[in-house]
C-alpha cells in the first residue's frame, strides 16, 4: 500500500521581485495531479522561496481498523521521529474509535516503554536549525515543521544564538531540545529555549516528552481523516 507522506522542497531564487506581491498564498492541486488531494503552501522572504506540500488526511479510521501490522508500520512508523518501534507497539490496541484513540495508544507505547528507549526517542529528534537542516538531511516531517516555523531562514545573529542554545543543551541534557515548532514561532522558540534551560533534567525530559506528544499528535492528523470507525 502506498500512504500519503509530506514533502518539501526549497528553491533559491535569484531575483525576488518574480515572486508574487503577497507572502503567502496557498494552492490547492487536484487528485488528477498527485495521487492524492494535496495543499500547497507557498511561502517566501528574500531571494528564498519555500514551497511545501501536504497531503490532505486521507486515511480513514475504518481502513486503519483492518490494516495488517506490516501496513501500519508503513503508514505511521515515521510519526514518531526515526522511532518505528512505537507504531509496531501501538498496533495491538486497535480498534481505534478516534484519532485520539490512535495516538493514545502510542502514547502509552511510549510511556510504558524503558527509560533508555525514552531517552532514545529525544535523541532521534534534530536539533532546531542545526546540523540536519543545514546539510538537508532532516526527514520531510522535520522540514516542513521548521521551516513552518522560519527556522530555514534565521539571520546571521539568529543562527550563532541557536547553534549557542543547542550546544548548551545538548550539553546539560543529552538530548535535543524539542518543541512543538508548529504551535509556535521564533520569538517563542527561543524565549522558551532560554527558559527550559533553566530547568532540572527530569523536569526537562517530561517537558520534552509532552512536547513529542504535541509534535506527533499533528502529524497523526495529517494523515488520518477524523471519521467515526466502522463498527
């Protein structure tokens, strides 16, 4: 089975008078274009013009109901970042009534599971602004997150305090920090960057914790289309 996935893709532009006046606008592209229904975001500042696309929920409930274990890992294993395992553990809980009911189930995946396999879903997660987004290796989910939030185009000053805040977290902390960058901007990202810094690592890993939760409850309904399942 093929599953709906968001892509994004960045284009420099050498002369920013071509893009249009406005600094957003937003398309939506027929199936006849893409295999399923897609939006298109067009957002652009100088000489740089981001372009996402994504895909409208199209799963329902009632198909994920009767998926096959290998078919939900295929459909949701990327929701939580480079952490497959949740989906795979998730699988048993079905039938799922609600999207919350999905996303419960991976929760409690995820709160049942060792401290080490906590500590290593934090770990999965890129820095903001840092070495993945630079060398574009973030996966699309990530991508589109930051870039959402206008981490792909910090000033000069911009990028030299955030690479600062990811060290010293890093540093006292052992994994990224991790915000739910879509529900915020950069003003807030790096006012709550400089106050969770302050805090002591257990207090920091919930934080952190609640915030992937944030981050993956989005993405869920991205993909599944909010439907009651069939009985």
């Amino acid at each position: 089975m093929n599953f709906p996935q968001t892509r994004v893709l960045f284009v420099r532009l050498q002369q920013a008078a071509r893009l249009a006046a406005a600094p957003t606008c937003t398309l939506n592209l027929s199936a006849s274009a893409e295999p399923r229904p897609q939006r298109l975001t067009l957002t652009h500042q100088p000489h740089l013009l981001t372009v996402t696309f994504m895909t409208v929920p199209s799963l329902t409930l009632a198909q994920i109901n009767q998926m096959t274990a290998s078919d939900f890992s295929q459909a949701f294993g990327r929701v939580f970042e480079h952490s497959g395992w949740i989906a795979e553990r998730a699988f048993t809980a079905r039938p799922f009534a609600t999207v919350d009911d999905l996303h419960g189930a991976m929760r409690s995946a995820v709160l049942a599971a060792s401290e080490a396999e906590q500590l290593a879903l934090l770990r999965a997660h890129p820095a903001l602004a840092g070495r993945e987004a630079q060398s574009g290796t973030l996966t699309a989910e990530s991508a589109g997150e930051q870039a959402g939030a206008g981490l792909n185009a910090l000033s000069s000053a911009e990028m030299a305090r955030i690479g600062q805040l990811n060290a010293a977290y890093a540093t006292r902390f052992g994994h990224p920090f991790i915000i739910a960058v879509r529900l915020n901007n950069k003003k807030t990202i790096f006012s709550e960057f400089e106050r969770r810094l302050a805090q002591d690592a257990a207090t920091e890993q919930r934080a952190c914790l609640d915030q992937v939760f944030l981050i993956t409850s989005l993405r869920l309904r991205d993909l599944v289309a909010e439907s009651a399942a069939s009985a």
